[in-house]
C-alpha cells in the first residue's frame, strides 16, 4: 500500500536555540530515513501552509492572534522555559498543522488510505489556548476537527509519545465523537494522563512506569486499541512519538524500532477492519536521531503493509 508523505523544508527553520531537544536535525533524520529504506514506496507532497479556519476549529482567535502577535522578526521569544519562537517558527508551524489538515483531507476525500507527516514543531501538548511543551498548534486536533468536516463522523487518535497528549484531550474529552488513547509513562511531564481520565467515555489513557519492560508497554497498548476497535471509528489518526525508545534522552522506556511497527501493524489491523485501513500519522517527539530515524522508518514500513 503506497503511503502518502506530507512535509516541508520550511519546517527546518523553526529554530528553538542551540541546546533545545527540539531541533531541525529531527526531521532531517527522519527524512533520510525514510529516503534510505529501499523498501519504501512513498508519494510525497509539499505541506501547505494551514488555513487560519481550520486552526480556528481547535483553536480560539485569540490564541491564534497571540501566537501570530508572538512571532519574532528577529532573534528569539520564548512563550515559556521550552517553547521558544524563531523567525521561522510560525510558518514551520502553519505548514506542520497544513500537512496534517492535507493529508487528512486527501484521506478522507479517498484520495488515499495512508499517510504519514513528517512535521515540526509537534502538536499534542497545546491545548485549544496554550501553547506549551514545544508546540504552538495541535496537530492532530486540528486534523481531527478537518476529518469531520470532510464528513468522516467518528474519528479515533492513537498517541504512543512518551509524553501524554494533554492538549488532544483538553480538545476532545466533552466530545463523544472523538475518542482518545494514549500510552504513556508515568511519572513525566506532563503530569496528566492518569487512568482515571476518561472524559466522557472517550478517553483511554494507559500509564508505563519508568523502566517497564516492552512487554508491559505492549500489553498496555493492546488494551487501548482493544478500546479504539469498540469505537468503531471512521478514521485513526495517530500522534507518532518515538521518544519511548530505549535510546531516547528524554524519558526512561524499553521499546526497540520493532515495537513501534508492532504498535503500527495494531492500529491497522484495527482500521482495516472499521475504516478502509484509513490512517494519518503524525509526528510528535523521539530526540535521540538514530532512534527516531530507524522507528520513524520502521512505523512508516508498518503502515505500507496494509
């Protein structure tokens, strides 16, 4: 199955500072990554800048007015200790959250069954008024907000970052339509995501411990889409942090490139059978560049299988 590849070297510009964990490197090692596995059989498309409706869709104009008001011309301007803008933030985040809403749009029109985007800044800590956790907008809201636009009723977002996506479920836990899984450790930033957050039924979270080993993430995992599958979506779309791998700095996880595939093989076996295998991916974290290269390729491998 050909995967559909959405992104933009506007994205390398979004420059945080010497030292940030966020930094152009990660999409460049994605990319490589993904330009150097033979076995892939990609379509790639430019990642347009997003339309401020759909970012109105999750966010409110006052965000989106703060966040536009924010954007330095020159130098740096920090909205907190971790989310830092440079002058090319604001488009790297425009064409992160419009390679979403494109690749979503595509899906959803049949276009095409899969896609994977490979963006930055990532999306799921901002919450429809906060920007925070290296992320301007929410990504994968947005994209979920643009599916039902499109007609698609039920969406389902699947995030396997390290880090919980708060901001996705501070977008979606009043609403029924949209359900939420996320696999994540804890303790770590940030702080939310215990199991007893279930919004209004819509909501899985599934918490690893520090040091757990693959087995307990992977069972973990199977009972989220356990639940996704009882959702019966229309569309999975998948907030994709590789920052659980053994390797990564920022976190203290167990899992291999092949875990990730594992994960991947899940939630198609899963959207084969409820959606016509229609998936969207979406890149969150993974800061150490070997890991994040050799999982992205690994996951995006797994989505092509079908």
């Amino acid at each position: 199955m050909e995967v559909a590849l959405h992104t933009h070297p506007d994205m390398l510009d979004h420059r945080p500072g010497d030292g940030h964990a966020e930094r152009p490197e990660r999409l460049r090692a994605v990319i490589e990554a993904l330009e150097d596995d033979a076995g892939l059989d990609l379509e790639r498309f430019e990642a347009p800048l997003v339309d401020f409706a759909d970012l109105a869709l999750v966010h409110p104009q006052g965000f989106i007015d703060a966040i536009l008001a924010a954007a330095p011309r020159a130098g740096r301007h920090a909205l907190d200790p971790d989310t830092v803008l440079s002058t090319g933030s604001l488009t790297a985040a425009r064409r992160a959250a419009g390679a979403v809403a494109a690749a979503t749009r595509a899906v959803a029109a049949g276009q095409r069954t899969r896609a994977f985007c490979a963006v930055r800044p990532p999306g799921h800590h901002a919450e429809p008024s906060t920007a925070m956790g290296f992320c301007l907008f929410s990504n994968i809201a947005v994209a979920a907000r643009v599916a039902q636009a499109s007609g698609l009723k039920r969406v389902a977002i699947v995030d396997f970052d390290v880090h919980h996506g708060n901001g996705t479920q501070a977008a979606f836990e009043h609403d029924p339509t949209v359900f939420f899984a996320s696999i994540h450790q804890s303790p770590l930033y940030p702080g939310t995501g215990d199991p007893s957050e279930t919004g209004v039924g819509n909501v899985a979270n599934a918490t690893v411990a520090p040091h757990a080993p693959r087995e307990t993430w992977r069972r973990g995992f199977e009972g989220l889409m356990d639940k996704v599958d009882g959702f019966a979506p229309e569309l999975i779309l998948v907030s994709a942090g590789f920052d659980a791998h053994v390797r990564d700095p920022l976190a203290a996880q167990s899992l291999e490139a092949e875990d990730f595939a594992w994960a991947t093989r899940a939630i198609a076996s899963v959207a084969n059978r409820r959606c016509g295998g229609r998936i969207v991916s979406s890149l969150e974290g993974g800061y150490d560049l070997e890991a994040l290269g050799r999982s992205a390729a690994a996951h995006v491998r797994a989505l092509q299988e079908g």
